[in-house]
C-alpha cells in the first residue's frame, strides 16, 4: 500500500485547511492541557503530525497484518504544506516497511543539488529506521526544451544513493492538463532512458 503525502493541512489561495472537530479538541486539551487554537501554533502542528503518524500506524499495522507491505511518501519540510516536518516520526510509523520523498525541483532550484540533498536525507532516515526507501523524480510541468532536467535528477538520485526511483507522472503528465510538461512525449523519453541508463541497460 502507497500512503501518499499524507497531511492534514492544505493551503490554498492564502487560506490553510485543517479539521478543528471536538474529538480534534478534546485529544488536543488532553495531550497539551489547553484549548486548541484556530491559529497554526507550534503545538497544533505537532498534534496534527502526531495524529497522522497514529492513523496510519493503525493502517499500516492492519495492512500487514493482511500480508501486504506499506510504504509512506512524505513531502519535503520545506514545502507549503508538509504533512510531516518531523521525518524521524513519519518514519517511526508502525507497520511501515518503505520510507520516501518526492524532492522536485521545480523551474525554480538546480535539480543535481536538490536532489541530491534530499535523496541523502530520504536513504539516511530510512536507514535510521531499518527501512527500505524510494524517491521520486519530476516528470511534471518541465519546460519544453529542458527535459534535460529529469536526467539530472535521475542521475543525481541514484548518485546519492537512492535505489528505487520512480517518476510523476506517467507519461508527462499529458493527461492532466494544468501539471503537464511542455512537451510531454519528449519528457517521457528522457524519463525512459534515463531509468533505463540507471539500471545498466540502456
């Protein structure tokens, strides 16, 4: 089972969705001794953290009771809307088998540096935790004429250690148009190719 970037906050437009409902309220009084605040403090982040990472013990710990395996994909900590800032608790989830990340570049940061810095963090948290780990490279929203871009970070993952890669989104993302690639044939080939170099066949 793929859990994935599992949060409860989504910030859209300026505004940041959460559940505030009173079995929300009375766990909050009961584990911070106060009222929970509507604002996004220190402590409600925390609680929504510790919250997730109990659900999806009692998920995963039924799932494999079942015989299947789980993996978790959380976003990086610097992003808008984390579901997990604390990696060490995400990865600390009963049951899980696989820790991941998915640390796209955007138009905006280098790809080898970025994921390069990530991919460490992603393999040295699993590692930490006795985990098996994955990270997932950007095939979504790259300009035409720079699919050059998911190479690098295929090629910069792998380098840094990472031994499942897996790309989003299938395809270059042609079917979705507001996340698709400006040339989403041309950014799937590189996609091919440069998984198909990284496991020595290409």
């Amino acid at each position: 089972l793929f859990w994935d970037e599992p949060t409860w906050i989504v910030r859209d437009r300026g505004a940041v969705w959460s559940c505030c409902c009173a079995v929300c309220h009375g766990l909050f009084h009961e584990r911070f001794g106060m009222p929970m605040p509507a604002e996004y403090t220190t402590e409600v982040k925390r609680f929504l953290q510790e919250s997730m990472a109990r659900l999806l013990s009692d998920a995963c710990v039924y799932a494999r009771g079942r015989g299947l395996r789980n993996a978790v994909c959380v976003m990086p900590w610097e992003w808008s809307n984390p579901g997990f800032s604390d990696w060490e608790l995400a990865a600390s989830i009963d049951g899980l088998d696989n820790f991941g990340a998915d640390p796209y570049p955007g138009t905006e940061h280098d790809p080898r540096e970025y994921v390069t810095t990530w991919t460490r963090r992603i393999v040295d948290t699993a590692a930490r935790h006795g985990l098996d780990h994955h990270v997932w490279v950007q095939a979504f929203e790259v300009p035409a004429g720079r699919e050059d871009r998911i190479a690098v970070a295929v090629n910069a993952a792998v380098a840094a250690g990472a031994r499942n890669v897996a790309a989003w989104s299938y395809d270059g993302c042609s079917a979705m148009s507001t996340c698709e690639c400006g040339d989403p044939s041309r950014a799937w080939e590189v996609v091919r190719r440069s998984f198909r170099r990284a496991q020595g066949i290409g």
